[in-house]
C-alpha cells in the first residue's frame, strides 16, 4: 500500500490499482498552489476582524509573500471597502478570476459580484454555504503563499463549512477586552477546537485609545485581558492593538496599504513563528 | 364578508362559514398577549445592538411597561450576561418559562438553555430557524407591551425567519460612525424595507468617547454621519450615543438594570413617539 493509501478512507477495502478517493480538482483549483490557510475568527462581531484581516494581508503582502483574502462575511462584506476594490470579479472558462487591490493582493467577496455595494443579501444558510465552497473551489486563486479568510461573526453556517470543506492551516483569534467578547470568543474556540484546528494565537484589539490631546491611554472597554484570555484557552498569546482612528478612516478611503503601525509587525512576526512551527507543512492543492 | 375575512390570503375562494384559515396558535401564545415587537438591528455586529436592545428594556421597564426580550442572536448571545441572568429556563405544561431579571424583564436566549455560558452551539441555519420560531412559539411571554428582539449581525437566517414569521411592529437599527457600519447597516434597512417594515428610526452608537482627564471629546470612529445617514434612508433619526467605558463595565457585571444614562431618555422618547404614530395599533396575540 502506497503513502497515499494508507491514509486513504477506504484504505482496506479498496480494491482497486488505481486510486479512486482522490478529490475531484476544479479546474480552478488545478491552476491554483495555496501554501497556508489562515481563517481569522472572533465569534462576536465589530473586534475588528476584518481590519486584522487586513493588516495582515498588508504586511505579508510587504514582505514580499503572495497573498490572497477570501471575505467569508457573505451578508456583512467589508473587504474590498477597505482596499478600495471597485473592480467586479470576472470569470473566465477556467473560473472565477479575483480582483486585485493597488499591491496585488487578491480579494474575494461577494460585494465584488452584487451590481450596488450596499444591496442586501437575503439567503438562507444552505446558499451561503454553497458560495463559501464555489469561492474555495471556482475561484482561480493562482499561486498563493497565504490566504486568508475573514470569518463572519459566529459559529454557525460559515465557519462549519469553512471548517469541514476547506483545508484550513491554523486559526487567529481576535477579541476584545469586553468580557462580553471574551465569553463568545471563548464559544468560537471550543468551536474551532472541535475541528481539531490549530490555534496560530490571540490577538486582543481595541485594548485602548489615546486621547489626541493629553495622551492619556483610555482603556475604553474595560481592562484588557487578552492575555490571560489566551493562557486560560491554552493558545499562544499574540499581543494587543490599539483603537487607531486612523486606522478607521484609511479603512474608510479604502486605503488601508497606505497604512502604517508598528504595533502589528510583532504580531505577524509572532504569526509567522507559530505558522513556522506548525508541522503540517503540506502544500494544500 | 366580514372584515376578518377581507384581509386573509383566502377571500373570494374561501366557502367555509368558519374560517379555517385562523393561525393555530400554541397553548403558549393563547397564555400571552404582546403588544408591540421592536426588532433591534444593525447588519454590523460590534456597533452595540445587545447594549441599544437592553438599555430600551431597562429604560421601557422603569417607565412601568411590561418588556421581554428575545435574544435572537443564537450563535453569539449577550443578552443573559448584560442582565446577570444565569438561572436557566424551564418548561412546564403551557411552554416554556423565560426567566426574569431583577427588575422582572423576561429574557429568552439560548443561553439560558446551555450547561456552560461559553459552550458554542455549532448549528446550521436550518436548526436556528426552527429555535426562532420555538422562542416565538413555545416561550409564555405572558403580557408584555414590549417584546424587544435582538437581531444578530448580518441579512442571513435569523433576519428573515424573524420578519417571515414574527409580527415584527417595527425596527429601530443601530449603527456606528464607520463609512463601514453604514454601508452593512444600508443593507440591513435594505432587507428590512423588503419586508415593508416600519423603521422607529436610527441611532448612531459609539459616536465618540471622553477623555477621562482633560474631557475632550474624541471621535473614535471617524465623524458622526448617523443623521444624515438616516435622512438618505428615509427613516427617521433617533440621536446619538458615546461609547462609555461605564455602560462596559455594568455590562460585563450584569448589571445594566444600574446603568444611567441621561443621552438614552431622549432617543427612547422618540422611539415611544414613532410607536404611537405607527397606525398598526393591533395587539399582536
């Protein structure tokens, strides 16, 4: 029995030379070589999910890395807003061909298909399910060293799919210090943790804010604990960000490449040691 | 034809002397009588939904209203922990029995049907959809002149089983300063408009914070944009609110029933203004 074989579910009764089990490729996902899948999840929505989605896709993107965002926020799409994606997907006979943001990032959403960015979307579950599995599946995301998937909040239809049909590297939390937070991040763990998944840290945002005037540090909701948070949890603790208004209106022009922090290169620094020690090495398809 | 018949689905094929078209309502529902439903909603999470829905309580509470609240938010419930609620629901013969805060708010949220606050519940929208309707259905509201409901983020399940299946009188949205909230909450007042809902109006949250020390007035989000806002959606404007680090704390203490605040009277008697405009003046069962 081959390598192959013998981590094959039908290892032991399978009669066959040639092997059957093996996933039927998209055309799409024959063109594509994806190195990790990072979800980004917090459980409870407006942590700032999507903005640290972002920023890591920014600083990756500046570290020379090939980076691609699939928006799983089917009914609360922030994503292309906050690059500044105008530009509508096309699709061509291999697939879907995902726009690009100013430094080639490549962004998946489904604000990129609606004709009016602030059109709703009405669906049940079943069909958000679907198009979840058509973004993985039909899009051509081409050669990719990271993609990563901004979760909606909870852990209902999305992060289940995400979870039992892509192949996920390792997760990122993100909380906030309101215990509030705390308590559903702790839900979206467990949830994860379910899945057998890999915990690449915690990152604890809106930890504080500075008065422009004083500079006072306002801890403005409430004392921050996303260290603790993360010890209790048993994942590594990835460190904590601020409440940046600029961050908020460079998000708003959809300019957030242009943006700079100190404050989250450690963190990515701190992700990709995590991502380094992660033993499943695998290159995804 | 009486004016009973005029209005049903049936009229001018209906042969029947009694009508058969009567909703069976449940032993619960002939056991309650509710008088208006606000749905809380904001298509963003995080802009403090949990946070407008309890304080309305509160507020309505000490006005002497009779009020509940159904904690629609399945996957990522607050409700329970803002009140400091942790006894769990009961059924008896009629229903189930929704416990009570201690100022006598009854709350349903699945939460207080959970072993551990923080388990998560990994369920499909399909399962969701049918726990909405049982809150709606199964739960001994009792009389209430206030049933509010707090919506989860988003335009997916819980939304359209709510306004498919609930005889919402009307919405009140929340939203925050971001260009971002407002483009997810334009969607949200999109979806509810498709369901010709009344709006009771917006309010704009987490407009802007204070410093602790020189008082200065920071604007955390970006500019406040919510009336204006509200005048692009044709639905009236309710004021607006600071994020204040008082409102976490009481929050995260279960304590919101102790929360004051002068900024939320005046956006509540708007709210109680638009109601009495509202010409469905029917109790609702």
């Amino acid at each position: 029995m081959s390598d192959v074989c013998s981590s094959c579910s039908a290892a032991g009764s399978c009669t066959s030379g040639s092997c059957s089990n093996e996933p039927q490729l998209s055309e799409a996902q024959k063109a594509s070589k994806i190195g990790k899948i990072i979800a980004v999840m917090s459980g409870k929505g407006g942590v700032g999910k999507s903005s640290v989605t972002s920023m890591l896709a920014v600083s990756l993107n500046r570290q020379g890395y090939k980076v691609g965002i699939l928006d799983a926020d089917i009914t609360g799409p922030s994503i292309p807003k906050i690059f500044g994606i105008t530009e509508k997907a096309n699709v061509n006979k291999i697939g879907v061909i995902a726009p690009q943001s100013r430094n080639g990032i490549k962004v998946m959403s489904l604000n990129l298909m609606l004709e009016n960015e602030d059109d709703p979307v009405i669906w049940r579950g079943a069909i958000i399910t679907q198009l979840i599995q058509q973004f993985w599946s039909d899009v051509v995301w081409g050669e990719l060293d990271y993609l990563l998937i901004d979760m909606p909040p909870g852990t209902g239809d999305v992060p289940i799919t995400v979870f039992q049909s892509l192949p996920v590297s390792g997760v990122v939390m993100v909380t906030s210090p309101q215990q509030l937070a705390g308590m559903i991040v702790r839900k979206a763990i467990k949830m994860a943790k379910k899945y057998d998944t890999t915990f690449y840290g915690l990152i604890e945002n809106m930890a504080y804010a500075s008065c422009p005037d004083c500079h006072k540090r306002i801890e403005i909701f409430g004392t921050p604990k996303g260290a603790e948070e993360a010890k209790k949890n048993e994942i590594p603790y990835l460190g904590q960000l601020p409440i940046d208004p600029v961050l908020s209106s460079m998000s708003d022009l959809g300019k957030i490449e242009d943006y700079q922090t100190e404050n989250f290169d450690n963190i990515v620094q701190r992700i990709l040691e995590e991502v380094a020690k992660d033993s499943k090495e695998k290159v995804i398809n």
